[in-house]
C-alpha cells in the first residue's frame, strides 16, 4: 500500500502532484491511499513511495498528459464531501494513460460518478451565493459583517470571490464548519473552521430581509416544489426570511391581485443595497427556448451565458400584457431596476412614463423590456455606476430577449438608444440618422429608433433637454402610429 498526505481535505495541488508521482511509479488505484494531514506519518507527501526516478515499463514521463477536462473536474470533484473522493480520481487518472478518450464516455461508472459529484459540488457552490446572509458586528475597527453557513460540501474557497466582488467595500467574514472566508475589503483571506456560536445570532439587518423578501415574493408565480427546490429546508434556519414563508403561501392566493400595487423596498434604506439576496444563483438554465414567459422569467433568473448575474440582485425580464402590439426596449436595468426587479422603475423610467403619457400611449399596454437583463455596474463608494454592456454581453442576453419578441409578437419594436438597437437589428446603429424611419425586422415586425431616455436626463442644457424630448414623445407618437 502507498499513502500520499495531504495538507488539507481539499488539497487539489497535494494530490496531483501525489496522484501524478504514483501513476508514473505504476502504483495501482487498489494500492493508492489518500490521506489528509494528522499523526500517522510525519505529514510528508508520500509514505512508502519512493520519489517516481525509475518508472516501470510501459510508463514514460513525456507520455503522460491529461485533458484539461479531467484537470478541472477534478478540482470540483476534491471539493465534494465522499471520502473516497481521492480514489475516484485516482482511478480516472490511472485508466487515462490507456484511455485518452475516458472523459468523453459519460456512461463510464468512474467518469458518471466524478461528472454527478462535479454537479453536487457546483450545485453547494450556488445555494452558498444565493442562501448566506450577513449580520451585523461592530469590532475596534468599526463595522463587520459575520455570516454562519453549513454548505453542502466544501466551496468556501470557491465561493469567496464572489462574496469579494459582490460585497467589495464591507468588512466581512462567513465562517462554516471547514473554514472561513475574511474580506478587509483588501486582501481575502482564509482560516480553520468555525462554529455557530462565533457568529452573531440576529440583528436589525433580520428586518431588513424579511421585508425584502415579503415585497419581492411574486404569489403569481408561487410554486411550492420549485421554490423549495431552489431553497432547501436544510438551509432555512440560517434565512431570517424562511420565517416569513408559512404565511406568505398561505396568504399567495388573496395576494395574487394585491400584488401589481406592492411597492419595492425602500432604495434608501441603511442596508446596503448591494447585499440583496441572490435569488438567481441555484439552478442552471436549460438550453431548450422557452415556451412561456414565465420560462423566461425562471431562465433569466438562473441565466449563465454571461458573467452579468454575479453581480446583480436579480434578472429584470420584461413586464406588460402578452398581446401587446407594442415592445418598447431598453438597454439594461439601472439600479432601482436591479433591486425591485421591474424595469424602467428609476429615473429614466418616470421620463419614458411620462413621454408615454404625451403621446397618447398607455404604459400598461406596452410590453417593456430590456436588451441586457442584468445590471451591469461598477461600485463607487457605496453607490453602483451604470456600465455599458459589451456587444457580446448584448448578444448573449439575445436569447431572451428573442424569445419575449417570439412570445409577445408585437407589430412594432422601440428601440431606446444604441444598444437595444444593436439587440433588436443585430448591427450597431446611428441612431440620430435613422430614427423615425421603418426597418424590417427578421420576425416581419416593425423596428424603430430613438433616444434613450437617459441621455434627455444627461443633456446639462436646459432648452437642449426640452428639444430632445420633444423629438422624443415624436417618435413614440410614430410608433403609436405604426400599431395600426
Ligand atoms: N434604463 C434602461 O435601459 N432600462 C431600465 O429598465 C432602466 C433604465
């Protein structure tokens, strides 16, 4: 038997360079062990293997590659709690040398069970983004944030980026039985495992999520199964709001019709805005277009076809009656967009409102949407700046945007701005040259032009702003023409 010690349970470097010394030295997977750290040898890297100098026939250093496919399963794959989770691997390593083409056979006992462990590992990896909740401390330094979690398996490390990109400017710390994370919000860090009673039971931050959580439930859209799906029971005691869910689906039927009114929560509440639940973050999308529109509401919501998700609260998909003749599209989701999950509620909203208005168009009938779904921002101090999506951000947020255009079949599409128009045409357009013209769209709808509304809000000259908006109502006032 040869023994290879690892430093820690997931010690992805330790045993590659300890299974990769053991298949050149011809060690079969029935004599290989893997061992995290403790008292048995002296915590060396091998026990009873012999550094791999001499390496038996037919076995040759230069011929010994492995896909990069099997490379980063199996840094998910060490991630996952199974004890034998070494071997597994080892094996795969060990049949690799004969069987270059092993990972491509997902029929493969080994390769099945290595690709469904991947999967629990990813999956652990997204109930921790979408289900930690901070409370708040005060240490000599000021303000922290401590959070308590038990993730399925072990991605604390794995999950930390996020947590750091997500909660820049906050100190934080998540501490979990295998280890804990620390932001100083300069340098992440990483330390030994912790218990419950070290992090802060509950404070007034408890409030803050269950009120967000009560004006974001949907009781339209409530789905027993999915939701608990999504939100595992296991993971209710840590969620201040989990206490609010008994009474929220008791109550889903009779707030089905109050619901159009409820408000968002208050933008300007102390708590940070960037720490609105991850609601998106449990289940990948499936590829097959979606048939309804609460598909694509459930789609955008686990969307991964570009990295805009990590860092907004949630998808913002379009709202409006299914028979709308009008699509009225905008860029992205600002802001108050991204936390209350409805489009165009913030300040360029209330301008395309009140254009609306003046030119004789009922917002309610028009289904308004948005190129990109997600917010795409950067953090200034406390606030969060608008960016301009990319082309290809813009034309992986097609798909859905695709499919509410195949739903809704409007005669007419508004494009608001460049990059809805880019969304809409599949070419960057100029807009000041050929808005108000009539271009023939792919699906025999009409597409059209024009401003952004954020760009009336922008012009710093008073009698310039009243001119663009002028130009602005015309062109809805076009649109409203091209309904027929
Ligand atoms: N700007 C947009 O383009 N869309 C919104 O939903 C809000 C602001």
């Amino acid at each position: 038997m040869r023994t290879a010690v690892l430093a820690s349970e997931t010690d992805f470097d330790g045993w590659r360079v300890a299974a990769r010394g053991m298949r050149l030295a011809g060690v079969n997977p029935s004599e290989a062990r893997f061992r995290v750290g403790g008292a048995e040898g002296q915590g060396g890297l091998f026990e009873g293997l012999s550094a791999p100098t001499v390496l038996p026939a037919p076995f040759k250093t230069e011929d010994f590659t492995v896909p990069a496919a099997f490379v980063d399963l199996a840094r998910e794959v060490i991630l996952h709690r199974a004890v034998d989770r070494f071997d597994l691997l080892y094996r795969l390593l060990w049949r690799l040398v004969d069987e270059p083409d092993l990972m491509k056979v997902i029929s493969d006992r080994d390769v099945a069970e290595a690709l469904e462990r991947a999967k629990n590992v990813s999956r652990a990896a997204h109930k921790m983004k979408a289900f930690v909740r901070f409370r708040q401390t005060h240490d000599a330094r000021g303000e922290a944030w401590v959070a308590w979690f038990e993730p399925a398996h072990r991605v604390v490390e794995k999950t930390a980026p996020f947590f750091q990109r997500r909660f820049t400017t906050m100190r934080w710390s998540i501490l979990t039985p295998d280890g804990s994370a620390f932001w100083d919000t300069e340098r992440l860090s990483f330390g030994p495992a912790a218990t419950r009673d070290m992090a802060p039971a509950e404070d007034e931050v408890e409030e803050f999520w269950k009120t967000y959580y009560a004006s974001t439930f949907n009781p339209a859209r409530l789905k027993l199964k999915t939701m608990q799906g999504e939100m595992p029971k296991a993971y209710w005691k840590n969620l201040p709001e989990a206490a609010l869910i008994p009474e929220l689906t008791a109550a889903s039927q009779v707030r089905t019709e109050a619901m159009v009114n409820t408000p968002a929560p208050d933008p300007n509440t102390r708590f940070s805005r960037a720490m609105a639940p991850d609601l998106h973050a449990a289940r990948p999308e499936a590829d097959s277009p979606p048939k309804t529109l609460d598909e694509v509401e459930r789609g955008v919501q686990a969307c991964r076809r570009c990295p805009l998700y990590r860092d907004a609260t949630q998808g913002v998909c379009g709202e409006g009656p299914s028979s709308a003749r009008l699509m009225i599209v905008g860029e992205q989701p600002g802001d108050q967009e991204d936390l209350s999950g409805k489009p165009f509620v913030g300040p360029a909203g209330q301008v395309l409102d009140a254009a609306l208005e003046e030119a004789g168009i009922d917002r309610s009938d028009v289904y308004v949407t948005n190129a990109v779904k997600h917010f795409k921002h950067e953090p200034r101090g406390k606030r969060r700046l608008h960016k301009t999506p990319t082309s290809g951000e813009v034309q992986a947020c097609r798909w859905w945007l695709d499919a509410e255009r195949r739903l809704i079949k409007p005669k007419a599409v508004l494009a608001l701005g460049a990059t809805a128009g880019l969304a809409i045409l599949g070419r960057k357009p100029a807009v000041m040259t050929e808005r108000g013209r009539a271009l023939a769209l792919d699906d025999g709808s009409v597409g059209l032009l024009t401003v952004h509304p954020s760009y009336l809000l922008r012009l710093p000259d008073k009698a310039a702003r009243a001119e663009a908006r002028r130009g602005f109502v015309e062109d809805l006032i076009a649109a409203r023409r091209h309904l027929g």
